[in-house]
C-alpha cells in the first residue's frame, strides 16, 4: 500500500495515532514494516505534523491571551476575598469542630447502642432458638422426677428429632445429648424394678385375686342354679312324708344363701381393684419405644413362669383341711386371672399360646397334686369340700376360657374315692345302729308312735293295721335307722354328683351305683360281721332275718326315692336297678346257715352235759335229764322260729334233729367209750325214744308225715336190733332193699357189740348164770364174727 502512495500512507498512520482509538502497535509495526528508510520519512512526516500543530496552539493562543490575562487579573483581585473567605471558613471549622466533639460523642455512644442492640437482637433470636429446647428439657428432669417414664422417652425422642439439630453447634447442647443415653438407661432400670415390685406384689396377693374371682364365679353359678331349683321345685313333689324334709331344708338354705349374696355383693371388688397394673403397662410402652420389646417380653414370660412354678407346689397343710385346698387354689386362679388380664389389654406381652401352654403345664401338675393328696382325705365332709372347691376352681378359670375337662374328669376319680370314704364311714354308722339295736319287735302304744315309725319306714300290713294298741312291728329299730341312713347316703352321693356338669341320667346311674355298694358291700359286710359275732344269739339271728326281709322289700321304695330326685324313670332301658334283693338274700342265708350252727352249738353244749353210767344194769326208767332240757330248750326256740319264713324253719328243725341223731350216734361209737351195758343201751332208748316223741309231736308246722322222726332212723334201727336182739334177720336181710334194717351199718353195729362182749366178759354175774349167759356169750361171740366177716367182705369189695 505504501508503494502505491507513500505520502497517503503516512498521513493515515498518524491520523490513527491521533485518534487513539486504534492499537498504536500494529500501525507502528506496519510502518517499520513496509518499506526500507521507512522511520525516517516517518519521523519526518511527524515532525511536520508537530509543527502543524504548535502553529495552531500559538494560533489559538494568541487569540485567547486577552481573556487570559483578564482572567489572571480578576483572580488576583479574588484573592482577597478568598483569603479572607478562607479565614471564615477556618474559624467556622473549628467552631463546627468545637460544636461537633460532643455531638461525635453521642454518635458513639448511639453507634454503640446500636451495636449493642444488634448483639441483644442476635441473642434475643438465638436464645429464642434455644429456650424451646431448654424448655423441653427441663420438662424431660420434670418427668423423671414425677416418675413419668413413658412421657419422658417421648419428649427424648422430641429432643432428638426436633429440638437438638437447631442448637447442634452450642456446647450445652452436645452435654444434653451425651446425657439423653443415661437417662434412658436409668429409665429402663427404674422400670424393671417396679415391674419386679408388681411380680413380688401379684405373688404375695394372688390369693387374694383368685379368692375375689371365685366368689364371682360361685355368685354366678349359685344364681343360675337356685333358678334352675326353684323350677324343678314346681314341677314334682317326693313320694313320702320324709322326702320332703330334705327339700325344705334347701329351700332354706337357698334363702339364705341369696341373702348372704345380697350382703357380701358390693364387698366383692375386680381384678382391676386389687392390683395396679400401670406398672407393668409403663415398663412394656417404655420398653417398646426403646426398641427393645422382645428383651421385656421374654424376661417377664420367663419370672411369671417361676412364680407359676412357685404356685403349683402343694401346701404343706393341703391332706389334712380344706384351708390348705382353698389357698392353693386361689393363688392359682389369681395367677391366671392376672394372665388373663394381661393377655387382653396388651399387645404380644403374653400371646394366646404362651397362656394355654402354661396353662396345660400347669393343669398336669394341679392334677397330679390334687390325686396325690386327695388320696390321704379319709374324711368325706373334707373330699366333699375338696370336691366343691375343685368346681368352683374349674368354673372360674373356664370362665376366663381355660379348657378344664381334665379336672372334671379327675372328680371322677375323687368321686370313686368319696363313695369309698362315704362307704367307711356309713360302715361305722351302721355298726353303730346294729349295737344300739335290742333285736326285739318294735313296741307301738299309741297312734302317734305308729305314725313316727311309718314316717321313717315305708311299712305296709293291712293286718297289724287293724289290730287294736298296744302292737308291735315285725321289725327291730334298726331296720327304720338303716332305712333312712341308706337315704342319707344317697343324699351325700348326690352332694358330690352335683356341679358335674353331668346329665340327669349319668347322675340317676351314679347313685344307683353307689348306692349299689352301699348295699352289696357296707352292708352286706356289716350284716355278715354281726350275724358272725360270738355274742349274737339265736333269738337275735331270727330277728335278723326278720329285719333283712323287711330291708329288702323297702328297696323298691329307695328305687322310687332316687327317681323322684333324678326325675329318670326306672322303665329307662340303661337304668341300673338295686341289688338289695341278692344282698338281703346273701345276709339272711348267712343267718340261717349262722342258725344252724348255733343251733348246733346249742345242742353239742347239752350233750356234753350228758352222764350216763354205761356199766349200769338196769335203766333209770325216765329220760335223761340233759335231753328234756335240751328238748325243752328246743321247743322254745322253734316257738320263736314261727316269725321266719316256713322253710327256714323247717330246715333249722331238720338240722338240728339230724344233728341231735349224730351226736347221740357218736357219743355211743365214742372210740374212748370201751364198754356199754345192756341196761345202758335201754337207758339211751328210752332218750331216743323222747326224741322221736319230740319230733312227732311238730314244733315247727309243715312237715309231711314222719319227715322229722327219720333224723333219727338210724339211731332207732340200731336200737331196735340191740333190744331185740334179733342178729339172724339183720344178718340174713342185710343189702335187701326191704331190710328191717336197712340204716344199720355192720361196722356201726360191730363196734357197739365188741363194747358189750367186752362188758359180758368182766361181769362176775354171769357166772352164777351158766347155761344161759354162756348161751348169750357164744351167740355175742358168733355175731361178732359174721359181722367181722361181713365188714372184711365189704371192705375187699370195695
């Protein structure tokens, strides 16, 4: 470019230079650039612009000195002024200055407060900030001091979540955080310790608790079952007189059991009443905001356990009162009531599962405690009482919805064991009646004596009705006494049968059993003990059989009065009937076969009382005077047997002159009797001659013909033969069926004979008679040895 026109070139580049607008730089550069020798022409050019320049300045200059100069003067005559302007201005600055220091002061002082009141303002705002948390906090101490754990570990958590993040940056706050894990930790001991007071306290009043829940469960079910009587009073009335006094008397005792309920109802206090749970509440919400539920779950689970294991060991008093039972089972109902209670207002402390396995673990051992125990329990009244108890025990846990089958089924083994003690004691009773009794016909002299025996036993005779006063009752006192102890036992078995939760049929065929075992066991038993005693006689044993008749015909009355009670018909196909009727049979057997014997007896005590001189000559011509006593002594006892059944008298009759038959029989083969005269042989006819009177003459009616005198065939047969001395028909005749004497055995009548060949030989008298004794002696000596031979046959064809 510069080539082309150099000139030009210049005069732009310092035309840029003049503007400054442009980077001096790169014109100057361009300028070097272009062309050799270029700067100098440059500078040349410059130069002349420079001076361009100054002709203009001194151009312009010299135009404008004239106001210069007048400007120069009109300064130099300001000058004064302002000196003295300057002068003004200085005084007035110090006086402004003077004026100001105090105002400088106060700006200071204000500018000081107004820092001041910023800094009150930050703190106002800061304190404002923090005051909430110190305000919590202090309410956090407030309720640990009033012991409000629960609120305390929310207002913690308040703390952490809300109020600590604004005033994380202060020191107090960190010492706040740093305390809050202590607090809590003393929050958790604090708990745990008054839950260990509540356990300790619900332990030493969980009788209390179980005693006050039981009476509740009793008031329910003693109102539920006085409605159910009071209808079953309405509906049936008892077949006898003295059916109904039992039903007074618990009509009675029923009002009397509603007033003692209306006056014991509002001392009967909750659950709720007896124990502060709160405790337990605080400790499971304290434990549950700590997170650490599970640990308070497994710990209280784990003390109630022990303490349960605590509850189910038996009473040290349990066999011997009914305290001891009572106790027992109120400490284990309140144990499961406050369970109950605890498994229904928490959450997962105590779970439905837990309680029923404690529960089953419990119902084992309460069961092998009460069969355990119960077994010692001799007493009826304390079994009875046991058995009530169990009831009541069973109704109430069962109202808290425990299963409690297993009890129930356990009262039916306690039940076997009430019937056995109820057996004992009515034992004792019955032997007590038999000793009080005098075995004499019950004497009546009056209407109303007869009435008081009929009311006590259901008697019937149309004939000793009729008869006029005074009259006696078959029966001795004992059979009435009997009669209603039988009715007594039956009501104390139905003591126990109630409350069983057991049908009217299943209770029907509990008494009936029971009163089964009365009869065929205590009964039975106590007849036989007393028909088998040394000092009961035959007067008594009649008596006996005449009460045992009587006892048994008054079993269908007990058949009626345990209907009336149960209201199931005896026409009921599974109704077990009584068995007084074999039991009665059994005892009267006994008597009489007890008869027999001490008739017996009787008679073996008269016959030793027999002297008879068997050498003598010639007979006494009477009787001996043992056996009309003994036959006397007979007469009046058949006299007494006319009370008893025909065939048992016959049968005594008939016994005791089979027996008479077999005593005289061996008191003449007696092996210590070695010689019998022919005069001693009449005297014992003539003895055996009254006997056949005696039993001729019918001391008990209904024999047939000679029934009786053939008790004493043998005797007569064997007389006969000896009186007679007719050897050569016996002899000839013997093993023919139409013998005239047939009952005479060869060794019997080969005994008595060598008895009195043995007298013949020792007798001098014979000698003074020659040919006849020696007659007499040879045929003695003859017999003697067929009748040997005879036995020596039938011994070789035997």
């Amino acid at each position: 470019m510069l080539e082309e026109d150099p000139d030009q070139n210049y005069e732009n580049v310092l035309a840029e230079i003049q503007s400054f607008e442009l980077p001096i730089e790169a014109t100057l550069r361009s300028v070097y650039d272009d062309q050799p020798n270029a700067h100098k022409k440059f500078m040349e050019k410059l130069d002349a612009c420079i001076r361009n320049h100054d002709k203009e300045i001194e151009k312009m200059c010299n135009f404008h000195h004239q106001g210069f100069v007048d400007a120069i003067t009109e300064l130099l005559k300001v000058r004064t002024d302002a000196e003295k302007l300057k002068v003004q201005v200085t005084d007035t600055n110090r006086r402004f200055q003077d004026a100001g220091k105090e105002v400088i002061v106060q700006t200071e002082d204000i500018i000081r407060c107004r820092i001041q009141q910023r800094n009150i303002t930050t703190v106002v705002e800061k304190l404002q900030l923090c005051l909430p948390v110190l305000e919590m906090y202090s309410k956090l101490k407030e309720q640990m001091t009033a012991k409000r754990y629960y609120s305390a570990l929310k207002t913690m958590e308040q703390l952490e979540n809300v109020y600590f993040p604004r005033v994380s940056q202060y020191r107090f706050c960190q010492l706040m955080i740093e305390n809050l894990p202590k607090l809590r930790e003393d929050i958790k001991e604090i708990s745990m310790s008054d839950l260990k007071d509540f356990l300790e306290s619900i332990r030493k009043h969980s009788d209390k608790i179980g005693e006050t829940a039981m009476k509740q469960a009793q008031q329910q079910k003693t109102f539920s079952v006085a409605l159910q009587k009071q209808n079953n009073v309405k509906f049936g009335k008892n077949m006898y007189l003295n059916d109904r006094i039992p039903e007074e008397r618990k009509e009675i005792e029923l009002k009397q059991g509603f007033e003692e309920e209306d006056e014991n109802e509002e001392e009967i206090l909750t659950v709720q009443d007896l124990v502060d749970f709160s405790p337990v509440y605080r400790c499971l919400h304290i434990y549950s905001v700590l997170g650490d539920e599970e640990t308070f779950e497994n710990y209280y689970r784990k003390q109630r356990k022990k303490q349960a294991r605590l509850v189910l060991q038996p009473q040290s008093n349990m066999p011997e009162t009914v305290d001891g039972y009572r106790r027992y089972f109120t400490q284990i109902v309140g144990f499961f009531v406050v369970e109950d209670h605890i498994l229904h207002v928490t959450q997962g402390l105590v779970t439905r599962a837990y309680t029923d396995e404690l529960w089953n673990m419990a119902l084992s051992k309460i069961i092998a405690v009460l069969r355990a125990h119960s077994s010692y329990c001799t007493d009826p009244d304390l079994v009875l009482e046991l058995k009530n108890l169990i009831v009541i025990f069973a109704d109430t846990l069962q109202g808290y919805g425990f299963p409690v089958n297993r009890l129930f089924d356990l009262l039916f083994e306690i039940r076997d064991q009430y019937n056995e003690t109820l057996l004992k004691k009515w034992a004792g009773v019955f032997r007590d009646i038999f000793e009080e009794d005098n075995y004499s016909p019950i004497p009546i002299v009056n209407e109303e004596e007869y009435k008081a025996v009929i009311s006590k036993f259901p008697f019937q005779d149309p004939d000793l009705e009729k008869q006029s006063f005074p009259k006696k009752f078959p029966m001795s006192q004992s059979v009435p006494h009997i009669y209603i102890q039988v009715k007594e036992f039956i009501y104390a078995s139905l003591k126990f049968s109630e409350s069983l939760h057991r049908s009217s049929t299943e209770i029907d065929d509990m008494l009936r059993k029971s009163t089964n075992l009365l009869l065929t066991r205590t009964l039975s038993s106590c007849l036989l003990n007393l028909i088998r005693k040394p000092h009961i006689g035959l007067t008594e044993l009649v008596q006996i059989i005449i009460n045992t008749t009587h006892l048994e015909q008054a079993c269908k009355y007990l058949e009626d009065f345990i209907t009336n009670i149960t209201n199931i018909s005896q026409e009921t196909v599974h109704t077990t009937r009584l068995y007084g009727l074999s039991t009665f049979k059994d005892a009267r057997h006994a008597a009489e076969g007890e008869i027999y014997t001490k008739l017996n007896q009787k008679i073996d005590e008269f016959v030793q009382l027999a002297d008879y001189d068997w050498t003598m000559s010639e007979p006494d011509g009477r009787a001996s005077g043992y056996l009309m006593d003994l036959i006397n002594f007979l007469r009046s006892i058949f006299q007494v047997f006319t009370h008893l059944p025909g065939k048992v008298a016959q049968t005594a009759c008939m016994s005791a002159c089979q027996h008479l038959s077999t005593s005289l029989m061996q008191m003449l083969l007696d092996s210590e009797l070695k010689q019998i005269s022919m005069g001693a042989v009449q005297q014992f006819n003539l003895d055996v001659i009254q006997c056949e009177l005696f039993a001729s003459s019918e001391p008990v009616p209904g024999f047939q013909g000679d029934t009786l005198q053939l008790a004493f065939i043998d005797l007569r047969q064997l007389l006969d033969l000896f009186m007679v001395w007719d050897w050569s028909t016996y002899l000839a005749d013997y093993g023919q069926p139409a013998s005239k004497y047939l009952r005479v055995n060869p060794n019997t009548a080969l005994t008595l004979l060598e008895k009195m060949k043995d007298t013949s030989k020792k007798n001098n008298i014979f000698a003074q008679f020659r040919k006849n004794d020696r007659d007499k002696q040879k045929l003695i000596e003859t017999v003697v040895k067929q009748l040997r031979s005879l036995v020596n046959g039938m011994s070789q064809h035997t």
